[in-house]
C-alpha cells in the first residue's frame, strides 16, 4: 500500500503516521495538510527525512495537487483525516467545516475517482478509508444500547452534520462509480499530539497553568474514550482486511462522565507533583505548586447548546470480522497521556500563542453560568 494521508499533521492523523511507519518502516506515505490552526508539523517530527515519507503542505480541494499526488506517487491508498474537528468552533463558525469536512471530501473523491477509476492507466487497485465519528449518530438516553454501524443518522452539530454529509458521499461514490471505499465511526480519542482545546489536554494545560477547568454544564455528559494508538490500530485493520463498501465503528467500551474525567486528571497531577519535585519549579502557577489540589480550579460554565448527552460504541463488528480489540486500558492511556504532556512543553508551548488566547478568550463556554444540576 503506498499511502496518501489526509490531516496528517492533526492529532490522529499524526500519530496513525507514526503507527503506520512503526509497523511499514520501508513504506511510502505522503501527508497532504493545509496546517490550520489544528495542524503541526511538529507532531511529524520523527518521521522528517525517513525514505518514503514527505510532506505536502496543500489543501484537500485542491483537486489538481491530489491527482498530481497520487500520480506522482502512484499512490494506491487514501486515509482521509482531514477535516475541522472541535464541536465547540462549528457552533461559532460551521462555514469552515461544511469547506473543509463535506466540500473537501468531496474534492478528494473526485480526484480519487479521476485517477483510480478513469485515468490513463484503466482501472487502478485502491482503497479509499474515510475516517468518521460517532457523532453522527447523535446522542443517546442513559439505558440506551450503544451506537451499531446500523444506528439511523441523527448528528445534532454543525460538525456531526457535515461528517454525516461526508460519510454520504463517500457512500455514493461506491455506490455509484464502483469507488472502493471503507468508513469508520470512533469515539473521543486521547493521547499525545492533542490540540489543547479538547477537554483532555486542556484540562491538563490549565490545571499545570493554574486556570479554570471548565465544565460544561453539570458535566454528566458521557463520553466513549479510545486511546488514539488504538484507533490506529483499528484503521489499519480495516485497510488490511476491511470488506469495500463497508462501515466499521471504533471504540473502548470505556464510557465516562466529563467531571469524572477531570477528576481523574486533577488527581494524576496531584500525585506527579508529590512524587517529583522538580514539576513544581517547571511549573510554578499550577495549583499542586501552589499547596492546592487541582480539583479547586473546576468551574462550573454554561452548557454547549444542543450538546449530545452521552455516546457509545457498540465495536462489536470490527472486533469478529478483524480482530479488533484495543491493547490499552484507560488506567494506562491516560497516565500516559498525562506524563507526555508533563514531558512535552516543547511541542505545546508554541501552540498557546494570540490565536489560542483569543478564542479561549471568545468562548461563550467560558462564561460563568453553568449548574451542577
Ligand atoms: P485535528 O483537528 O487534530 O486535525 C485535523 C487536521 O486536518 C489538521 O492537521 C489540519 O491542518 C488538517 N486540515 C484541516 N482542513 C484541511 C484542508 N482543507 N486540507 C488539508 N488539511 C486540512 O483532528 P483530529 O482530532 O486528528 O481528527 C481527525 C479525523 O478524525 C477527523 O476527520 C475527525 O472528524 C475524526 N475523528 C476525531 C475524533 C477525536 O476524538 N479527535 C474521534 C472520531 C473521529
Ligand atoms: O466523539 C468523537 C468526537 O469527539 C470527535 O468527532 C470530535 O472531533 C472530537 O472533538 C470529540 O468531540 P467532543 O465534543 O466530544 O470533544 P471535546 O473534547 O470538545 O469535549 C468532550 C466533552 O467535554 C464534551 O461533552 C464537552 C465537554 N467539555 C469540553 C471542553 C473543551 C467541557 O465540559 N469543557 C471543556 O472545556
């Protein structure tokens, strides 16, 4: 397989490259990425200078470079990443996401369908994997089964509706045109490389910075969390052996409520700072520092409107058609994820610039106002 990633440079789009080279050291992998605000190029470090892997700073609808690309390269596999991710921006601004998740999408099947299917060549053996949320299928009530790949779309966000869009028309391109095509829908992943505005690295950030951690709402909101290594590893099940056409959906069967979550974090951090001296001279604002658990900087916020109550993943069809089960238990992912960031500055300092101060700054969600009820 000689692959095309889309998002590379984001959160899982990095670290699905840094899996994929671990497994494929000799393989070709190209990294389409328009680096927005959520793309790093940092996060590819490790893999700068590796025979086989370049960079490509460009965007997804820009159909002539993906043809270009894929002609060049003859690349044969496409893992479509790119897309805006965080449901808080689509709100503020969803014009970006319907640009960038449904109209990018569908530039990249274009080029896809130009090149593998119509090109000079006849017809080329190739896959499309177009990465998903469960987001799409809305929320669900506390006694409800989780979500299956049969679940009825119902996204309730801006975002969940422009990748329900994309998910569509990754569909009817298989459908249709014969494109070979692959979907997986996962839940909230974790880990290293995490854009600090996501509850998790946030949390952690403010919580080594001394500010607020808020909570939206009354914080019983439930979430499914995966550690992203595990999801990479269920992407490169379904490029190994997934069936055409199919959809698979990715989980961990590790459902939390948000204030459980930050309690989790608040108390890992309290323990780092007891057992290493030194964190408190790398970081002499966060509350541990200060003789203060971490748990006094949690501030109830208002709610995010039409926030999804709870998500679950049903993974029960990867895991009999390929032998998917995730290697990590959340005890060991969140430690981990907690002791990168703790070792890592290098990689987030640079990202908490102007741009993220404004819109920390902008959220409505930052608002005094929430309940615990
Ligand atoms: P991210 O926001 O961290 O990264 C997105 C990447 O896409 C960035 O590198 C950005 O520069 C790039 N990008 C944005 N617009 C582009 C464009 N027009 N052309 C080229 N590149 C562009 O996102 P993420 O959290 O890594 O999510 C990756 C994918 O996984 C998304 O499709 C998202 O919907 C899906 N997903 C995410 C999660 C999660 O918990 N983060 C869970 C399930 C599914
Ligand atoms: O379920 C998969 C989805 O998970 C992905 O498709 C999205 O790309 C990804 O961003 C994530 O969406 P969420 O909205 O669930 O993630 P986020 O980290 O933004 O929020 C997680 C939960 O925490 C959610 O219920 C909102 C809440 N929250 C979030 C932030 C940033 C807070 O209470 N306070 C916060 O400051």
């Amino acid at each position: 397989m000689r692959l095309l990633v889309t998002g590379g440079a984001g959160f899982i789009g990095a670290n699905f490259c840094h899996y994929w080279h671990q497994r494929f050291p000799d393989g070709t992998l190209v990294v389409l990425d328009a680096l927005t605000y959520a793309g790093n190029r940092a996060s590819l470090q490790a893999l700068e200078g590796v025979k086989g892997f370049r960079f490509v700073h460009g965007d997804i609808n820009d159909r002539a470079l993906v043809e270009k690309l894929l002609r060049e390269g003859r690349l044969n596999v496409i893992v479509h990443f790119a897309a805006e991710s965080h449901v808080d921006r689509s709100i503020h601004d969803p014009d970006a996401f319907l640009r960038t998740n449904i109209l990018g999408t569908h530039s990249l099947l274009q080029a896809a369908r130009s090149y593998w299917l119509e090109g000079p060549q006849g017809l080329i053996s190739h896959r499309f994997h177009h990465i998903s949320t469960d987001e799409v299928y809305g929320t669900l009530g506390p006694q409800d089964p989780a979500f299956r790949e049969d679940t009825p779309y119902a996204p309730n966000s801006p975002y969940a509706a422009s990748k329900a869009a994309s998910d569509h028309l990754v569909r009817a391109y298989q459908h249709t045109y014969g494109l070979s095509t692959t979907t997986s829908n996962c839940s909230n992943n974790y880990g290293p490389f995490h854009f600090p505005e996501k509850l998790i690295p946030l949390v952690i950030l403010n919580i080594l910075h001394g500010r607020p951690l808020p909570i939206y709402g009354d914080g019983q909101q439930i979430r499914d969390w995966l550690f992203v290594e595990d999801h990479c590893q269920g992407i490169a099940l379904i490029l190994e052996q997934g069936k055409e056409g199919e959809s698979y959906n990715i989980g961990g069967h590790n459902e939390w409520a948000n204030l459980e979550i930050v309690r989790l974090i608040c108390q890992l951090l309290d323990e780092a700072f007891a057992a290493d001296a030194t964190l408190a001279k790398q970081f002499p604002h966060a509350a541990p520092a200060q003789g203060k658990r971490s748990e006094s900087l949690i501030t109830y916020v208002q709610d995010r409107p039409g926030h999804d109550r709870r998500y679950a993943i049903d993974a029960v069809k990867i895991g009999g058609e390929l032998g998917y089960a995730p290697q990590h238990s959340f005890a060991a992912g969140i430690r981990k994820t907690v002791d990168w960031y703790l070792q890592n500055r290098d990689w987030w300092q640079p990202l908490l610039g102007e741009a993220y101060a404004e819109w920390i700054q902008k959220q409505y969600v930052r608002e005094p106002g929430g309940s615990r009820n």
